[in-house]
C-alpha cells in the first residue's frame, strides 16, 4: 500500500499501459482519476476495480480539458501527488518527405504538448505534496531510428527533453520528473495505427504479438505489466533520488543490431568467417 491516500492521474488510462497501471495504483491504495477519451473503456475499467477509481473524459489534445482534469482531481481531494502522462496513439505515419503540416502537428499536440500542459496544469496542485512526481510515456522510437513513424520519434525524443527540462525547473518545489522509454509491448497501438476491418483485428494482434515474442533478447514480448511496474516504482518513495532521467523497459531490444544477441541471425563478422578458407 505504498499510495495509501495519495490521488494519482492518470491519461491513456482505458486501455493499455495506463489501464494496468490503473489498476496498479488502486490496488496499492492510490485514488485514481483515470482519463481517456474511450469512455465505454473507461466506464469498464471503474467496474474491473475494487480500488478507488474514478474515471473523467478527456482528450488531451484540448488544453482546456487537460487543465479541466487536473483542476478535478485537485479539488476532490486537496491535491495531486503523482501524474502518469501517458496517453498517446501511433501518430502521423507518412515519412518527412510525404507529411503534411496538418499531420505533424496533430501528432506532436497527441504525444508532446499534452505531456506538457499535463505538467503545467498539474504542478498548482503538487506544490508542498511530499514525494510528488511525474512519470512521462516516452519510447525506445526516441533512442534510435527504426522503431516507429518519424513524427512519433520526434515528439518522444521531446518528451524525453521535456522530463529533464521540467525536472530542473520543479526541484525547488520538490517534483520529481521522469520518463519510461518502453519497448515492443502487447498493447493494441500497433493495430490500431491501421486501418484493419474489425473482423481482422483480432488476427493482426495474434500476428504482432507473435512478433513481439521475438524482437528483443528476453524471449517474451512486453506486457502493460512491466511497464506498470516501473511506473510505480520511479512514483514511489523508493526513487526519491531519481528525477531528469528516463528507464528503458524493452527487454534488450536496444542492445545492438540482432546479430549481437542471436545467434541465429549473421552478423558482418560471420560473412568474414565464411570466406576464410577452412583447414581440409
């Protein structure tokens, strides 16, 4: 019961990452406001709780309903102690010679500006909370190229300089920012990033989840789970001396190219070995 008491936020919260972290955090005590646009989602995840959760619409491209969230949750309960900035979707996915502006901007107000009106409009009800923190979605997409659309990658990398930037800025209050850069997790952003006929989707997600469980060196594909626990640990009392940094939670995948970690995939050294002539 380490958020026994506390009021935490929660964006992207009916689906996902945010929907277990959700959990998470009411099963330890914590009362939740969990937002997202979904609201069947959101209505379905108050019922799957026993914790205290307490859902409120919002799409956090609209300011106005950002600063609506955090102005609630404040006044039910005295303040705010921990924000889970983590809504977000796929994204523009034209490359930088196809994308238009109307795309690129609505991607970047998705995925970027909304983490940090979420902060803005937050850091009014942390002042003087003990412990408060932020917890920022960024993505292994903002540590190297290959992992998403560029639009999605750029405004990560964002989040990720955004988190070091707001964390030197709230130490005088005491706030704790961070970020959580995941990997290939089970979720349904993937799918939903297409546009699959709903009597497909079910399929796709078997086939991306498949190649989950195989796309980085622990064996096993991601879960919300994972992600959710590190969460709650960069939020908790036990990462007091943690702030302006970020946590990769991608089982290896940014290791190295495959052949570093596989050894069935040939590497440029073992094209070399195979052209050395072997003793007869």
């Amino acid at each position: 019961m380490r958020f026994a008491g506390k009021t935490v936020v929660i964006t992207g919260a009916a689906s996902g990452i945010g929907r277990e972290t959700v959990l998470k955090f009411a099963a330890e005590g914590a009362i939740v406001y969990a937002a997202d646009r979904d609201v069947a989602g959101g209505e379905s995840l108050v019922a799957e709780t026993n914790g205290d959760v307490r859902f409120v619409p919002c799409d956090v491209t609209d300011v106005a309903q950002i600063k609506a969230l955090m102005d609630r949750a404040a006044a039910d309960t005295g303040g705010i102690d921990v924000v889970f900035n983590n809504a977000g979707a796929a994204g523009a996915r034209e490359p930088i010679d196809e994308i238009d502006a109307e795309g690129w901007d609505g991607t970047m107000d998705l995925l970027l500006r909304s983490v940090a009106m979420g902060i803005r409009y937050a850091v009014p009800h942390m002042k003087g909370r003990p412990g408060a923190s932020f917890v920022n979605t960024a993505s292994i997409a903002a540590l190297g190229t290959g992992y998403s659309p560029t639009a999605y990658a750029v405004a990560k990398v964002g989040v990720l300089h955004l988190s070091k930037m707001a964390a030197a800025d709230l130490a005088k209050y005491g706030i704790r920012v961070n970020a959580i850069c995941p990997g290939f997790i089970k979720t349904n952003i993937f799918t939903s990033a297409l546009e699959i006929p709903e009597e497909h989707v079910e399929a796709a997600k078997q086939v991306v989840f498949s190649m989950a469980d195989q796309a980085q060196p622990v064996a096993r594909g991601g879960q919300p789970a994972d992600i959710a626990a590190m969460v709650m640990f960069l939020a908790s009392p036990e990462a007091g001396f943690i702030t302006g940094t970020h946590m990769v939670v991608d089982g290896g995948i940014t290791i190295g190219p495959r052949h570093s970690w596989d050894p069935e995939a040939p590497g440029m050294f073992d094209a070399l070995q195979a052209m050395v002539p072997q003793p007869s």
